[in-house]
C-alpha cells in the first residue's frame, strides 16, 4: 500500500489533520495502528544507547543518511528501530479529544490510518501515517529523541510527504511551532524526491495569511497549499495532491 507520511515541527496540527482528513473522507471512525519505538538496550548494560549519545539529532541530509531508501521513493525501505504495535478503534471526535491538544509533543509514535480516496469509478487506499513533531538541535528527553529518530526513519519509506507549517507562527522567533532549521531540511530532502507539498495550517488564526506568504517566499518552487485542520478549509486541494500522487 501507497504510504504518505504527515510531518513537522509539533503543535503544527499533524494529529489534527490527519483525524480531520479521515473525516473529510467520510470515515465516522478510525483504527490508528500505533507503533511505539522500542528502546534497543545496549549489550550487557541495558542502557538505550541513543539516549546516551543523543544520536536522534534531527537530519533529513539525504547524502550522509545510511538509509538504503534515502535516494528515492523506496517502499521496501525499513520503519527504523524495531517498534511494539497496537490497534484501537476511535470515533473522530473521541480521537480528536484523546490525541490532540496544545502541548508539545503529544504524538510520540507513528500513528496510521488506512484511508480509502474516490478516484473515477474506484478507490485507492493509501496509508496516512502520523508523526512525532521534529525540533531542532537535539531534544533533552530520550523518550522524544527516539520518536523524531522513528519519524525520521519513516520519512525515507514513504512515497508521499505532507510537511506541515503553522502559518500563524510561521515567523514568530522562538516559538515552538515558527519555521526552523528543520523545515528547510525537510524540503531540501523532499526536493530531491518529489512526491512533496507543504500545507501551511491554522489559516483561521490572525496572522495566518501573512504567514502562508512568508512560507511561499522561504520554500519557492514548492506547492503550498494553505489549509485549516480545525475546519477543514483547503482539503479538496490536498485529496487532489494525494490523488496525483498515488
Ligand atoms: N485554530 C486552529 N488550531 C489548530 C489547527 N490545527 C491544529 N490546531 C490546534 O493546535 C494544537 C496542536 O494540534 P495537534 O494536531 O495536536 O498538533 P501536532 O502537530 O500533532 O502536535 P504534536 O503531536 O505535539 O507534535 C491543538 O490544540 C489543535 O486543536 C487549525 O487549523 N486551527
Ligand atoms: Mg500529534
């Protein structure tokens, strides 16, 4: 199956986006497969080694990634460290209330659903695969560096990337959500692949349009699509985007 990884920093709406586009879509309910990374003990200590070293910094860099995936749209390209997964059955609404909210890093392990797109007289059926939100630099708490390490390595699997950008925040400095350093590695991996647009979020916000214009000065040559996650405004064009793309 077609997968199509939603990324970026957190509190960008991932979570929300992904549960509101299933509805958008007609689902009434949604199964996520929930795919926790395991920590890998290192030998004879029990000490995760990616906690000690911090080794989950934040690269896309498609040159120096070891990933046989990194140059293409690989499929048969492997979900990273090994993970312990698990299904549950969620009313949108219930979901949106369980697996959203404000804080930071909510998500912490890919979260998918398999969604079903009209396309002519049939469906596609494509994977729609949530991610722990990447930061810059190297996150302090090891629970979260692992999950940007598994976003990460997902990232190369996937055949599409929804890459997702607070409009509202966009320039706002030093805001957890405003543009950074891993944006910009975002699409410089993604420009490399195809397969790629940028939905820029929160367009209800204040500030929201200045912040669609900022986006589309920083990523030029990119599609961006604005969109609210909370509303629903601007999914016709992204189904239309995931359509192209199956
Ligand atoms: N006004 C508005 N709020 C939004 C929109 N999208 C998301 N939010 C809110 O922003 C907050 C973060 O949304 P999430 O979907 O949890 O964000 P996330 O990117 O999954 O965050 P992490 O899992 O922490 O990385 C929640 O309070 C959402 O209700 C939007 O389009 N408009
Ligand atoms: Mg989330």
């Amino acid at each position: 199956m077609r997968r199509c990884i939603v990324l970026g920093k957190p509190n960008a709406g991932k979570t929300l986006f992904v549960l509101h586009f299933a509805e958008f879509l007609h689902a009434k309910e949604v199964t996520i497969k929930f795919q926790e990374p395991v920590a890998a003990p290192r030998k004879g200590t029990g000490v995760d080694p990616e906690a000690r070293t911090g080794s989950a910094a934040c690269s896309l860099d498609p040159v120096s990634g070891s990933d046989p995936g990194a140059h293409g749209r690989n499929p048969g390209a492997g979900f990273g460290p090994s993970t312990s997964e698990h299904f549950k059955t969620y009313k949108i609404q219930d979901a949106v209330r369980d697996l959203t909210g404000p804080r930071p890093h909510t998500t912490r392990c890919l979260q998918s659903v398999v969604l079903e797109l009209p396309a002519g007289k049939g469906k596609k059926t494509v994977e729609l695969i949530d991610t722990s939100g990447l930061t810059d630099g190297i996150h302090q708490d090891a629970e979260i560096r692992r999950a940007m390490s598994q976003t990460l390595s997902s990232v190369r699997a996937a055949h599409i990337i929804l890459h997702i950008i607070d409009a509202s925040k966009a320039g706002k400095k030093g805001a957890v959500e405003a543009m950074g350093d891993v944006d910009y590695q975002v699409a410089a991996f993604a420009q490399m692949r195809g397969g790629y647009c940028i939905l820029a979020n929160k367009i209800d916000l204040p500030g929201a349009r200045d912040g669609v214009k900022k986006i589309r000065d920083e990523f030029p040559g990119h599609i961006v699509i604005p969109i609210s996650a909370l509303y629903k405004e601007g999914f016709k064009e992204v189904k239309a985007f995931v359509l192209r793309e199956l």
